[in-house]
C-alpha cells in the first residue's frame, strides 16, 4: 500500500468562522462599538438629515383674513351703486313698501330727513327678508351678475353685512380704529373708519351697518352716534324693547331692525334735563 503524495499548492480546507458575540475586539482608529439600541438611533438620525422634516407653520396671534379677500371702499361703492340700481329696477314698488314701513311712525321732517333716507335705504337692502329670509342683496348675487376680482370681494363682503350696536372701548383716530364690544352679540369687535374715529369717543355708543373689512368690520351707510351720559337709557330701551317684542337682543338687528335703529335714533336726540 503506497501512499498519496500530497500535491503542493494545496491547503486545508478553512475553519468555520468563530460565532459571533457581543464583546468582539476593538479594532484601531473606529472607536467603541454600538450596541442594538444605538445603531438604530443612528441610523434613524442619519435618515432625518437626508430628508430633513419640513418647516413647522409660522403662528400668528392675529386672527386670520377672512375669506372674502381683499377689496377697497371704491370696489364696495361701485358695488353697492349696481345692487341699488338692481333693487330700484326689478323690485321698485317693494322696495317703496319697505321704505314706508320703515318710516311708519317717523315724523314729516324725518321722513324728508336725507341722512334718515340713506339708513332706511341700507336696510332695505342689507336688512330686510321676505318670508324665506332672503334679502335684495341676496337677490343681486344669485342674478349672475359678472363681478371679478376685488369687486366679487366686495361683494362677497356685503353679503355678511350685519347691524352693530356697540359699546366703544377705545379709540385711535391715528389708525382709524374703534375698538369695543358689540352689544347684541356679546362679542368684541373692531371697526374701522376715519369719520367715527374721529367722532366717538369711550363710552359711547353707536348703531351702525358694517361689513368685513381685513380681520374688522368696515361701517357703511349712516351711523348713529349715542352720547355715553345716554348709555343708560339706552340699556333700559334695550330691556323695554325686547320684553315688547318678546325677543332678545340677538335677535334685534335680523329681525327687529327697524325698531333698533328708531330706539337709538330717538334716545341719541331727546333732550336732556
């Protein structure tokens, strides 16, 4: 029996590689290893630098524009010259009837009174509902008309025209703002005019028609400054006024408008004693 030569250039055939553990060897220049909990760590923050999260949103103490958009006082005077002109052409005989009743219980002077006029004239078209519950200016914006742009904007405005009777704060002529507390809704609210901010002063009182106007409302039509040594009869018109018409103040501007705004009117111009 002879034996195989063994062949040169051949080795043993390689060891299976040691099991791995936990304490394997440091090895020069690589610093510790990392264990299970850290290379996870690792590799989610090496994936949060790749795609970095997006900017958190800026907050602002302000409240937000309303979604009307943005308009100017021509805008809503060209506006409010059309939907005129559209109540006067398609509803002139109604529009007559709700000026009478409006003045129903006026004298002849307030009745030719212009100031007087132009109130009953805003809430004929921002105020007064037929039995739906649908005002004229609801009317002119269902009729098609091509409004675009900050004209659309003002008119979109005018369609949250409300009536405002509110108990002024503070006053700043400077930026034409008065800030206060509106009575019927028991809300703050802010207005901006140069007329009224130049006229009122705090304390006072004053029954308006306003639309929105930025984030404050924008007065239309003819205001009705009450004096604040008058609040407190006003306050008890108020109480009298709701008990007779078993309503309440909320109610007032949307459903007794009229009434509200010959109450102040009254009160503002009785004499004093």
């Amino acid at each position: 029996m002879t034996d195989t030569p063994e062949q040169p250039g051949t080795s043993a055939p390689p060891a299976a590689p040691a099991p791995r553990s936990d304490s394997r060897r440091k090895r020069r220049g690589t610093g510790p290893f990392l264990t299970a909990e850290q290379e996870i760590a690792q590799a989610k923050e090496a994936a949060r630098a790749r795609n970095p999260a997006p900017a958190a949103a800026l907050t602002n103490e302000r409240p937000l524009t309303p979604k009307f958009g943005r308009y100017e006082r021509t805008d809503f005077e060209r506006v409010e010259s059309m939907l005129g002109s559209f109540a006067t052409r398609r509803f002139g005989p109604f529009v007559a009837q709700v000026m009478n009743g409006f003045f129903g219980g006026a004298t002849p002077a307030e009745k030719n009174n212009a100031d007087l006029r132009r109130a009953a004239q805003t809430f004929c078209l921002y105020g007064y509902r037929d039995p739906k519950g649908v005002r004229l200016v609801d009317m002119f914006a269902s009729a098609g008309v091509p409004l675009e742009g900050r004209q659309r904007a003002a008119l979109d405005a005018c369609l949250q025209a409300r009536l405002l009777l509110v108990a002024v704060d503070d006053v700043h002529p400077g930026k034409q703002r008065v800030r206060g507390k509106d009575l019927l809704r028991d809300e703050p609210v802010t207005l901006t005019d140069s007329n009224l901010s130049q006229a009122l002063r705090a304390g006072d009182r004053v029954l308006t028609w306003s639309i929105p106007w930025g984030t404050s409302w924008q007065p239309i039509g003819v205001g009705q400054r009450l004096e604040a040594r008058r609040a407190a009869v006003l306050d008890r018109g108020l109480e009298t006024l709701c008990d007779s018409l078993r309503a309440v103040k909320r109610e007032l501007p949307e459903r007794h408008g009229p009434n509200l705004f010959w109450l102040v009117h009254r009160i503002a111009n009785a004499p004093i004693g």
